[in-house]
C-alpha cells in the first residue's frame, strides 16, 4: 500500500509509493529506456490495460474494444490505489496516512501521433467533459478531497509513454500549492470582499499587455511573476470556483487550450509541455473566494536545484514579452 | 535592470532577467548546445571572467592570474545585480522591485575533470571556507536579506558549463521555501520552546531507519517526506541557527558531504545533481528556532509538470530503503 506523508516542517504531503519500489539500478535503467514499439493506448490493445472506467463510443459498441473516441481507465501503475479505509497515523512528530486515492488515465484520441494541439476541437472539448464526468464521480468518495487533473506532454515533461494523454490523480489531502491559494484568496476576500483572482483579471484585461487571447468566457494571460518562460494561465472571465461546463458547453475553454497550444507549437518548435488544473477541493466547491483556472508551461529551461530547494525561480522571459510573442504567432 | 516580482496570489518572487531577455528562437537552439571547447574557469583563463572577488593563492601571487586553488567571481551572466538603489514599487495589485543583489561563482578546483566526489576532502573545506566568508561580507549589505548557496551538478541538473562550481545569489528578499520553514519553525518553538529540527533530528537519530551517516558534528539522513528519490538532509547535530564554522572548523562537515557524494556516485553511477544550503536571514541569524542545513537530490527522475503545478510529490523510493542502498555503498 503506497503512503502519504507529510514534512513537518513545511507541511507538504508526498506519496511514497512503496509498491513501485524504485531501487538505485532502475534509474540507471531508465535513462536508456527505449521508444516506439507496442502501444497500450492504440485500438486493438485495450486487453492491455485495466477495464476502462468511462470511454465515448458509438452507441452498442462494448467496453474494452476498439471504437472508442476517447478512453478512461485506472493507471497501470497507480501511485495512490482506490480499495481500503483511510487510516491517519502519526509516528512521533510525523504524520502520515495510507495512499488511499485514485489515478486514471484519459486518452483523448485514438491516433497515436495526434497530439491536443493536431486533433479536433471536439476531441479537446471531451478530454475537458471527460475530466469533469471523473470529478463529478469521484466526489461521491467522501474519503477523497481533492482531484489533479494534469497532462505531461513529451518525454521531457515526463510522459513516459507517447500516445497522448491526460492524467488525474485523487487525493485524501488538498495539495500544497492549491492550498496556499485557497488559504491566500480566502484572506483576500476577507479583506476585501472580493476574489483576488477576479482583481488580478480586471487588471490585466485593463492593461491588455500580458494577455495572450480572450474569448466570450476565458482569457489566457502569461501571469505577472511567471516562473518559467511562456508560463500561460486560462482562467474564466467570470467568477467560478469549480472546473464546469458554463451552459453544459466546454466549446470556447477547447478552443482557447487548443489555440495556445498551438500556438507554443509554432513558436518554441513544439514543446514539451506541463499543464494542471486548480480547483475548488470537494468540500468547498463552491465559494466567493476561489476562481479556478489552467497553469500551464513548455519545458525550456532545466528546473535548477536551486529552484527545488528554494521555491524560488529565475525567469529570462519577462511576461510581456512571451505574450507578444504568442499574440503575433500566426496559425 | 533585472526586476524582481511577487506573485500576488501565493507570494512567490521570482527573477525577470530581462538583460538575458530570451526569445522564442533562444530556446529552441539551446538544446543543440556542444559540450567541449574552451573552458573560462580553466586556469590560463583567468582573463575571461569578471575580476575575482576573493581567491585563495599563494601569498604574493597577484589576482586574476593562476596558482589559484579555489577562485570567486561575479557570474559573467548574473541575474541580479549590485548596483543601484533598492526601489520597491506597486503596479496596481502586484508588487516588483528592482533586481538588486549578488549572484557569484565559487569554482572549487583549478581542475577541469574533478568534482566535489573526486577532488581532495580540502578542496571541500576550501568551498565551505569561501561560501562562508562570502556571506559574512555581503551580510554587511544592509539592502540584503538573504544568500542562497547552491550547486547544479551536470548538465541534466542545470548545469552550464562543465568544470565544477558553486554558485551563491544574494537577494534582497527571503525565498519562499526558506520563508515558509521559518515561519513554520517559528510556530514550533512558540508552542514548544524547541527547534523543530532538533525534535525531527532527536527522532531521527533515535529510532535509525533513515540515517545514512553521522560523525561528531553532523547528520546525513533521508527525510521522513522526501520529495524525490535518494533526497538527503545534512545537518549540525547541535543547534545552530546559521551555516557558520564550529571552533573555525569545517573538516567534518566537509568528510560528511563528500562521503555521501561519493556514496551517490557509487550507487548511482554518478548521477547529475543539486543542494542548496539554507540558513538564517542576515536579519535573524543568531535564534533559537531554526536550524541551517544542506538538502541534497541526485536528478534521477523527471520533474513531472503536476510537481510544478501543485507542489505533490510522488516518490517511488521510501525513503528508509534509499537510507539503506547509501549506508551499504562501499567507496
């Protein structure tokens, strides 16, 4: 059974996945990992993998065979694992509790060489209605607080197979960085009665300098103190706590996604890229306070040691600048 | 003028080094960098780099020419710099000041081919000798609040050129990941009259599991809550507040660091790697609360784009086993 345990000195919580028990040679291993061949994600394969979860597919067309438009299923490799009770313990000054929780897999095209950027629009719009079907099942789980919903796209950022897709990991525990956004916007609006998320869009959309695209519903910025080059946020223009289709309809969110990947695409030369989606956690999904948006970030520079261990990060791109660039990318 | 910005949201700073001011194309060319070539930390080179801050050479032999042991210099690329006034300004609802501070270059060995694992344990002591006395010097910055020491090791952990270094960036602000230790260990010792620590230390020394070596002075050991496989934490077993040499002294600290080094690149094979030493601000050195030390990763897996975004670790390795690997590596 895979263990959540927390730093006591900064309050962050990791998985310790146990089961996955990485010994030094298996990251020697790794670096020489090879590509192409079997893909457990293509049509025809999917006996490779655990029983699919949800997938849109032609009416009458069984679970677990090909047909499928888009495909969600368990991890393989799960670092969190669904069966059992949630038991919190502590060990002298540590706390800890066991890796109850889910991770799932969504393949959002059957094409192996598409990627979120080359395929429809309707396919980004189902990765997006896919994601929310998950949270709105998963909430059910009153064990669960939180659900992560992520993509590493490319080798660099992480992927470790190549067929495109998405990841969500459910969690017993609000994770650290959403929660010092909770915890930051909740101050704000007891300041001021007013979400701080809100008050950094009304600026921006005032300025215009650091906005990339808007549409009816969303605007994507490249944030004021972005960490990393062509760091880009999408956000709804409207206060919204909680990741969901306005008016049952993920249309312009796919179209923005989709246009700024594309736009990174022509640009840096088809990166690979990072995004995760902050939310309300359950228990507070709807509020005045929090606003939920997409963080999204091509892997250009090397994460430096000092940036892990400091929390602090060195940007040679001002936002301005990544903006106009992404602005005036033709395609 | 580098600028540095405060995320309105979490409280982040980050750098913008608009002098380094890359652009899309930057990027793309960056990853077909050759290795090889000339080497400006190359004794011979001296001419190359900015004039050196300190160095320790022979008596009688003048600055910037060989017969240097151990040289510091202004990084020729800094991303801060020490000219100027500190000006702190608002821009509506987020904060900037201007990028005022230090960021120099320790550079260990006059050796091309060594690293901190193969050079003499003295060339070790030597580094902490001249990052110590670097920071008593720009302590007296009053515009200062802060030094980071770090070491990127290999070009996977960020590493820019070859021949080893250390770097140091003074800041006038506080990290946040230093910032949130602090604030965390301030709470401890108002509710308990102890440093945090020193209670995890205790424990840790007492019950074993994740200890990988300790001598008279300090402690290697694998944190409760690591946050990447083979993190290790090296820390004075005594209360000290503030990274400083006990009795004018930095021989054990120098045989720890370079026993688990080498232990690393043994089990390992010598992997790319990071630390960063966290101490005290110039502000508050001398306390009962907080306890300087050394984190340490070996970069073995990818930073995954959900780590960046949520500040959730997954750690495939407990952090009791990769104690065990390190204490059985036989160097």
């Amino acid at each position: 059974m895979p263990e959540l345990r927390k730093d006591p000195i900064v309050g962050r919580w990791v998985i310790i996945s146990i089961e996955r028990g990485k010994r030094p040679v298996d990251f020697i291993s790794d670096s020489r990992r090879k590509k192409g061949g079997f893909c457990p994600f293509c049509p025809g394969n999917e006996y490779t993998t655990p029983p699919e979860i949800m997938a849109f597919r032609p009416v009458g067309s069984p679970p677990n065979t090909p047909d499928w438009t888009l495909r969600v299923m368990p991890n393989k490799f799960p670092v969190l694992q669904i069966d059992g009770e949630l038991k919190k313990a502590g060990e002298g000054i540590f706390d800890k509790m066991n890796g109850i929780g889910a991770h799932e897999v969504i393949i959002e095209s059957p094409d192996h060489n598409l990627t979120l950027s080359t395929m429809s629009q309707k396919a980004v719009e189902d990765l997006l209605w896919a994601a929310y079907l998950r949270l709105t099942d998963l909430k059910k789980d009153t064990r669960l607080k939180y659900v992560l919903v992520f993509k590493n796209e490319g080798e660099v950022a992480g992927a470790s197979l190549e067929h495109s897709h998405t990841q969500l990991i459910a969690l017993p525990i609000v994770p650290k960085l959403v929660k010092e956004e909770l915890d930051s916007a909740r101050r704000h609006y007891e300041f001021k009665e007013r979400c701080i998320f809100c008050d950094v869009i009304n600026q921006e959309l005032g300025d215009g300098k650091r906005i990339i695209y808007e549409n009816a519903r969303y605007v994507a910025m490249a944030p004021f103190a972005p960490r990393a080059p062509f760091e880009t946020w999408i956000l709804p223009k409207r206060h919204e706590s909680m990741f969901m289709p306005p008016d049952r309809n993920f249309t312009d969110l796919a179209e923005m996604l989709q246009k700024i990947l594309r736009q990174m695409d022509r640009i840096l030369d088809t990166p690979p890229y990072n995004f995760v989606l902050h939310t309300s956690p359950f228990y507070d999904e709807v509020n005045e306070y929090y606003h939920w948006h997409i963080e999204l970030v091509p892997k250009l520079t090397k994460i430096a040691g000092f940036e892990w261990g400091s929390g602090f990060y060195i940007n040679p791109t001002p936002p301005e600048e990544s903006a106009q660039f992404m602005r005036a990318a033709k395609i």
